[in-house]
C-alpha cells in the first residue's frame, strides 16, 4: 500500500510541477495577445527607432506552440506509467491475498480455489477497481518449486491480459506510445500447503 502512496503521490508532484511550467507559458502568451490592446506609451517613432521591440511581437506565441506538445507527452506518460505501476500493484497484491486464502483448510481443491479466487478478484479485493479486466488462475502443484524435500503447495496467478487493446488510459498517441506499453500486466504468488 505504501508504494501506491508513493507512485500517486510522486505522479500528483510532478503534474503539479508541469501544470506550473505550463500555466507560466499560458501567461506569457495570453500577455503577449493582450499587449496590442493596452495602452502603448510609444509611438511608432520610437518603435521605428528601435526594431527589436517590434520582432518581439508573437514570440510569446511561439514559444507556447513549442513548449506545449513536448509539455504534454511529458504530463500524459507520467499519468500513463503511474497508472501502469498502481495496476500492477493492485494485481501484485491481489495475487498474494489470494495465496493467503489458499492457505487456508479447505476440504477440496475447488474450495480452495474459489477461497483464493474470491481474496484475488473478488468484489472486496485489492484488484477489485479493475473489474473484469482481469483474470484469476489457481493451481495446485505437486512439488513446491523452492522445496526440495517435497510437500505441496498453491499458485495464484492474476493477469491483466492485452493491456495494449484495453488500456486504463486512451493510448492518444497510438502505435507511438503502444510501443512502449506493456503488452499484458500479470504477477503470480506460491504459498506451501503442507
């Protein structure tokens, strides 16, 4: 949960911090508009005598065109990724709750899997916001993958399968930004049984 804090909150910084970049351009620009509206204390002799107020005109303008769209892919990757890092969180968690519930006595597999199934997605988990984008897989091994000496143990595997066709965010900038989303998000936990 911590790190959900952390990813918001460093995601809740830097917007702020680009929202203030961008409102500072917003003002230089909306000033340069209004300039030709105020009262101007030159006259067009002193404008002719020195140019290089009159070559300043719209690069208030200019500035804002540049600074805009770079801005703005800078804004939506940090809300993209920071989407992308709470979601696999959630999942992350989701996926050790339910190999939690597993643990638990239960009389058959199919209880145990619907206990686990119920802890991971269920209406009440961690991973529940995203609703049935996700999928739940539980499996019973025989042989524990970090025992030697044998016994029995359950794996959770929750995934947010095509991430790329069903985004949490719209991929605005389609193919481009499609290349660096992952494909699918998913995190598995395995718990011993007996």
């Amino acid at each position: 949960m911590a790190r959900i804090w952390t990813c918001c909150c460093l995601t809740v910084l830097a917007s702020q911090y680009l929202w203030t970049i961008l409102c500072m351009a917003l003002r230089r620009w909306w000033s340069g508009l209004l300039r030709p509206l105020r009262k101007n204390r030159r006259n067009r002799a002193a404008d002719a005598a020195n140019p290089s107020t009159y070559r300043q005109r719209g690069v208030a303008a200019l500035e804002f065109v540049l600074v805009f769209p770079v801005f703005f892919i800078i804004f939506y990757s940090i809300i993209t990724y920071g989407l992308i890092l709470v979601a696999q969180q959630s999942i992350t968690l989701a996926a050790s709750e339910g190999a939690r519930a597993a643990m638990r006595y239960a009389a058959t597999t199919t209880v145990r899997t619907s206990n686990a199934q119920s802890a991971a997605v269920g209406p009440g988990s961690v991973a529940s916001w995203l609703g049935n984008r996700i999928t739940f897989t539980g499996t019973l091994l025989a042989a524990c993958p970090y025992n030697a000496n044998g016994g029995t143990c359950y794996q959770v595997t929750v995934t947010y399968p095509n991430y790329q066709q069903n985004p949490l965010v719209p991929l605005v900038l389609g193919s481009l930004i499609g290349v660096l989303v992952p494909n699918q998000l998913s995190s598995s936990a395995v718990v011993q049984i007996n």
